[in-house]
C-alpha cells in the first residue's frame, strides 16, 4: 500500500477537539514535508499545516493557534491536533508530502464534520 492512511475524523461539536492520525509507507516521505491537506465539498484541497522534516511547522491563517501538526517518523505517522474546532472546519482531510512531484498517491482521507 503505497498511498497515505488517514484517521481519526469523526463528528465534533463547535469548540471541540480531535487528534487525526496518517501513516505513510513511502520511505522518501520521511525525509521531506509533510502537510495535511483538507476539501470542503466542492471546494478545491486547501492546504492546512505543513511540517518539515525539523519540526518547523507553518500554518494556514484560518487554522493558526488551533492546529497542531506534529510527526513521529519512526512510526512512520504524522498528526494533526485541532481545538477550538468551527463548523467552517468541516471538511476530508488529508495528509501528503508538501512535494507536488511526490503526490501520485491520494489516500481516502478522513472526514471531519463540526456541528454548530
């Protein structure tokens, strides 16, 4: 299985939290970026949070002081922590290398739905 697994999603109420969970399998991954991508219906896939292979993180402002990316490389697994969730925040996520070049693979991803 060469695409990323993600999960941990589920249904939250507004402010709540939730911890999502990717594990990859491509060696390559451990050794460059790593971001959490979302897709809220028939939105295009915005990009949430990327992490480096340093732990230097960046985030979109619409997510900054709410999300957590974090990376375990020798699980081969990276998190997204999110608190104070928004019904805006409803969407699938997904995780992937920050590398256009290395995104052949999508996984399913995992859905996220945030209830007012």
């Amino acid at each position: 299985q060469v695409q990323p697994v993600e999960s941990g999603g589920g249904l939250v109420q507004a402010g709540g939290s939730l911890r999502l969970s990717c594990t990859y399998s491509e060696r390559r991954f451990r050794y460059n970026g790593l971001a959490w991508y979302r897709q809220a219906s028939t939105n295009p896939r915005e990009m949430v949070g990327v992490i480096t292979p340093a732990g230097d993180t960046k985030y979109a402002d619409s997510v900054k002081g709410r999300f957590t990316i974090s990376r375990d490389d020798a699980k081969n697994t990276v998190y997204l922590q999110m608190k104070d969730l928004k019904s805006e925040d409803t969407a699938v996520y997904y995780c992937n290398s920050d590398r256009p070049d290395f995104q052949q693979f999508w996984g399913r991803g995992t859905q996220v739905t945030v209830s007012a």
